[in-house]
C-alpha cells in the first residue's frame, strides 16, 4: 500500500475506537511520517461537552507527544460518515495551520460515499490565520 492508502486505512480502523458516546458521530485520524510510522486519533467526548476533544487534534497531539514535527508528516487522513460535507472543525484547522506545513495533503473520507476522496492544504482549508510570527512582540 501507498502513504495514502496506509494513512486511511489507520484512519478508518482508529474511528472504531471513537468514544462518541453523545454524538454518535465517529472519527477517525491518521498521519503517516516519512519513515513510515502512523500515529492514530478519534474523538473523545466528556459529559462537560466542551471538553470533548477532536479525532484530529488527538491525533497530531498523539504524534508530537511521540516527537514528531511537522516536517516529518507525510500526510493526514480524516475519516468521518455523514450525508452531508464533512470537513474539519475551525478549532482543528487552526492546529493543523500550526502544526502541519501549509502543503501536507490532508484526505477527507466520508464513509457514506468512500469511493470520493478528497485531497486538501490546510492551505486550501484555511488560507488567513493567526501564527506564532503573528504573536511575538
Ligand atoms: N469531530 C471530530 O472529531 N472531527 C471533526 O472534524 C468534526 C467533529 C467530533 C467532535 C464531536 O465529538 C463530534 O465529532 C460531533 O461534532
């Protein structure tokens, strides 16, 4: 298998551990590093809801935790189902504009139509957005 289909292949087997229990609503993450290795999230919901946490800021948590920097990351995959679009939330896009480079390919899969793959930037997905540059006085 290829970066790509390795990458929603660990996408579509973390979101099975997704502990939506509020929401129902599963998701799955997966980034692959150059050197092959794959590090996984899925959402974690609280009963305090705001505290619930992302499939995919758990998952670039999960791999800078383990060291990884942005430049390492191959590319992202985000899995989800839902008749509608599926796309990231704004809080994820402003993580991912900070912790991955602006031209990581990041694959959007939705589970009720899996043959569509969408490929995106965070670029793409969020062309403004505040930086570290931004903050420094
Ligand atoms: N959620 C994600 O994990 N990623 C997304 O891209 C969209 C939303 C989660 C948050 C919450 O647990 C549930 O999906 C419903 O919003």
């Amino acid at each position: 298998m290829n970066n790509k289909e390795l990458v929603i292949k660990a996408a579509k087997d973390v979101r099975e551990h997704s502990y939506a229990i509020f929401s129902k609503f599963k998701v799955g993450a997966a980034l692959i590093t150059k050197n092959k290795k794959i590090y996984k999230g899925t959402n974690i919901e609280s009963a305090s809801y705001g505290l619930s946490m992302c499939a995919e800021r758990n998952c670039i948590f999960n791999a800078y935790s383990n060291g990884v920097r942005k430049n390492d990351i191959v590319a992202l995959a985000i899995v989800g189902k839902t008749k509608g679009s599926f796309a990231p939330c704004g809080a994820c896009l402003q993580i991912m504009s900070e912790l991955l480079n602006e031209d990581t390919p990041i694959y959007l899969v939705n589970l009720d139509r899996p043959k569509i793959i969408k490929e995106y930037t965070i670029k793409k997905l969020l062309p403004l957005q505040i930086g570290t540059k931004d903050i420094q006085k």
